[in-house]
C-alpha cells in the first residue's frame, strides 16, 4: 500500500513481511512486483 502525504512531499510504503519504507521527493517510486515496470519521481506526484 502507498500512502502519499502532500503535506511533508512523501510516500510511506507498507508491503506484507516488511519494513515500512519512506520516500522523499527526490526519490523514485516503483511498481515492485505488483506493477512491474511502473516507475515516477514521487516529486511528480506533487506537481500540478
């Protein structure tokens, strides 16, 4: 599960049998195993 929080400009990830993780937005987001191939810089998901 992603959670994206406009506020701070950050993604926390939640995977099953894992740590939680955090991106800032000078990091990219990607797909894993569930979307393959998926990738973006989570400063785009802040833009307008």
């Amino acid at each position: 599960m992603w959670v994206v929080e406009p506020d701070s400009r950050r993604v926390l990830i939640y995977e099953t049998g894992r740590d939680r993780r955090e991106l800032c937005e000078d990091e990219l987001l990607d797909g894993g195993e569930v979307l393959p191939g998926f990738n973006t810089p989570v400063a785009r998901l802040f833009t307008n």
